[in-house]
C-alpha cells in the first residue's frame, strides 16, 4: 500500500479491523459455523474413500478438525504479522548494543502506511542486496538530504548528527551523497562495454545479478562493473541496487549504454548502531521506501531485557 493513499490506506484498516472485531465477537456462532461445515468436509472424505469403521472415521475427522485448527491459526496470524504486529529476530550484532544477537522484536507495520519514517527510528525492511532478507537497521538519511561522514559523526545538510559515532567505511568512504527523494532524475553510468570487454574472456556479464543474488555482496559489482556510477539531478551519489534487479535494465546499463530514470518513491539511508560490525547503507547504498515493512518498537525476548526501542 502506498503512503500517498492515506484514504485507501484508512479505509483497508478498518475494514481490516472491523473483521476482526467481528470475529471476536461473534466468536460462538462462527465456531459452530466452522464446525458445520468441518464435519461436513470430513464426511465428503470418508465416503469419497469408502473409510469403513468407528475408528477410521474418527481419523479421519481428527485429521481434518486439526488442519482446520492450524490453517485458521496461520493464517491469522500471518495476516497480523503483515498488517499490524510483525515479529523479528535480529540474528547479527549489527544494531549492538541497542539490539543484541538473537532478540525479538515486535514491530509496528501500520505506522508507515500513514506517515514516513523519521531519523533515528529503527525499522524493518527488505534489504536491496539479496532481495529476500528483512534487515534491521536506524534511519539516518531522509529523502533529499546530503549525508557525509566526517571525524566520526554523520553530516545532514551539513549538520553534524551527534547521537552516535560512525566510521567512514564501504562505498561512502569521504564522499558526500545525496539520499534520492521522489521525482528526483537518477542517472546510471557504465564505466564500459561490459559485456564486450568480458568477450574476451568469454565471461557472460549477464551472470552479475545471478551472482549479486547467490553471493549477498555489493563487491559483486565493483569486480564485474567496475567504475559504475549513480547520480542523482547530476550529482554523484551511492548504489540503488533495485536497479541492478531490473533485468531490463541490466541488460542496457552491461551493453555499455547510460541509462536514466524518474525515481517514483522517497529512499532512506540506513546505519547500523554498532558501526564497525553492520553492514548497512554505506556498503550497498539506499532503500527504497516501498521496501520498509514497520517501525521496531519493543524487544520481548529475553524476558530479562523485554525494553521499548529507541
């Protein structure tokens, strides 16, 4: 759902709620519904396969009774997970010490539907590397804003971010990069042929996002396009790897050719709190917004350390 349906969103939320509310409500006639049409099911069964016997019917009626059961339970608990309380395992030490290796999350998936997300909150999104692993990270970056890194301490707009230290590693190094808003011109430069010059060795340069994918490492790019450069209005800036998952355009940006884009949605620049030990948007550049799923807001597990997030 996009933000700049604020109207649609709401109306998604309540009806979305209003469900719910009715399924507790009338909790009593919808089990008996349930029932009704779960004991009719079993029966269809037990005469599709001619089950003979007290006993296999009984079987039959308990298996179906209890992938009912589980169906139902998924199936609800899948929708609020992805529609209003997700819940997260931090597996890596990158957000240490605010979050440590192996602790729970709760999440708030709806707070991003209505409103975006500010500096220094903690989200949940899916990061641009591999494209299927939720990262945990801090909003340090709004949409338009110059970030560098200097003496230990991030810069927006020129104005030193002092909650914590950063060090000046990966792609960002001493560079000065624009964090791209909506409606920004992005401007993708190959620094060759590429697929002419891996001719020669008769490497096919087609296998770079294969190997981006399988690898989970922006050095993938740097060996394989080398002096590939993003700009932003014709500034340059860091890597909106989305791009390189676009196999249209990847065809066009190894063919040698510059390719260039109207981006249609805000991207945040994310860091880790433990600066020396997270690989974050220093390394791989930007997210998307369409790529946060919620706002982090309490660890739960271990029960000696259950905190509201900041």
């Amino acid at each position: 759902m996009s933000r700049e349906n604020l109207i649609l969103n709401g109306v998604f939320y309540l009806i979305l709620t209003i469900f719910f509310i009715y399924i507790f409500v009338r909790e009593k006639y919808i089990v008996e519904k349930i029932a009704k049409y779960r004991n009719g099911f079993s029966e269809k069964i037990i005469n599709i396969f001619g089950v003979k016997g007290d006993t296999g019917k009984k079987v039959v009626h308990k298996i179906v009774n209890g992938s009912e059961a589980i169906i139902t339970a998924v199936v609800l608990v899948l929708i609020i997970q992805r529609f209003y309380i997700g819940n997260f395992m931090v597996p890596t030490g990158s957000m240490e010490t605010t979050i440590m290796p192996k602790d729970r999350l709760f999440g708030n998936m709806v707070v991003y539907k209505f409103k975006a997300p500010e500096r220094e909150d903690i989200v949940v999104f899916k990061e641009p590397v591999e494209d299927k692993v939720l990262y945990t990270k801090r909003v340090m970056g709004l949409p338009g804003e110059k970030i560098a890194i200097r003496n230990g301490h991030l810069f927006a707009n020129g104005k030193e971010i002092n909650s914590r230290e950063y060090s000046a590693l990966g792609q960002i190094g001493i560079n000065t990069w624009i964090v791209p808003k909506k409606g920004d011109t992005i401007t993708i430069k190959p620094g060759m042929n590429y697929n002419e010059a891996y001719q020669k060795v008769n490497f096919d340069i087609g296998k770079v996002q294969k190997l981006i994918l399988e690898n989970g490492n922006t050095d993938i790019v740097e060996q394989f396009l080398p002096k590939l450069k993003f700009y932003v209005n014709g500034e340059e800036t860091g890597m909106i790897l989305d791009y390189l998952h676009d196999e249209n355009i990847l065809k066009k940006i190894t063919s040698g050719e510059t390719v260039e884009i109207i981006l249609d949605e805000d991207c945040y620049f994310m860091l880790g709190d433990n600066t020396n030990g997270s690989y974050d948007s220093r390394f791989w550049g930007f997210v998307k917004d369409s790529r946060i799923r919620g706002k982090a807001v309490l660890r739960f597990w271990p029960l000696n350390r259950i905190s509201i997030l900041k």
